[in-house]
C-alpha cells in the first residue's frame, strides 16, 4: 500500500475524521502539519498538480485574509502565493499519495486513494 501523506491540522475535526479514517482502514499516512511545517512553493505546486476537483477547492475563500486580497480562486499564481504568505488558507484535511491529491471534504472522499 502507497504511503499518503495528510495535510493535516489537529484543531479541525475534519483533519481528525480523516486521519481516523486511514488509520482505521491501516493505511501507512505521513502527517504534514502544515500550520507548523508551510508547504514550499515547488511543494503547493506540484500540489495543485495532483489536485482532483481543481485549484479552486484548494483555499479556504471565507477567510478573512482571503478576503482582504481580493484574489481569484481559478487562478493558480494567485492561489499559490495567497497560500505562501498565509498558509492558514490552503483548505484541509488533503490526502495525497504522490499521484493524487484529494481534499477530504468530507473526509471520506480520501479513502478513494486507497482504491
């Protein structure tokens, strides 16, 4: 079974449900906490890359900083740098087994990388 790395964040009960979920089903996950550990430029690239169900889904729009940039979601460059300077936006839980990345939202939609 392909190791998945979580993008995960203790404090949101998504990010939980999700890594219960693996954990439940015995997969091999790596924990990124991305709040503690920002992902590189290179990284939220390549991201985006194997991201299913496109860039928009990537940040968290309702923020506040999201808000006060005015940027648009569609826009890879935008997204990316808006992640950059505020890593808090990028959305979570993201299951990503190299190949494939999948926002958990809800949760359950991850253990498609175990298919």
């Amino acid at each position: 079974m392909t190791k998945i790395t979580l993008m995960h964040n203790p404090r949101c009960s998504k990010s939980r449900q999700a890594l219960a979920l693996l954990e439940e089903k015995g997969a091999p996950v790596a924990i990124r906490r991305y709040l503690d550990e920002p992902l590189s430029d290179a990284e939220l690239r390549a991201l985006i890359e194997r991201l299913e169900g496109g860039v928009e889904r990537l940040v968290r729009t309702k923020e506040s900083e999201w808000q006060k940039l005015a940027a648009d979601a569609r826009d890879p460059e935008q997204v990316v740098q808006a992640i950059m300077a505020h890593p808090r936006l990028m959305e979570r839980p993201i299951a990503d087994d190299g190949k494939r990345a999948i926002i958990g939202r809800p949760p359950e939609d991850i253990l498609a990388l175990l298919d």
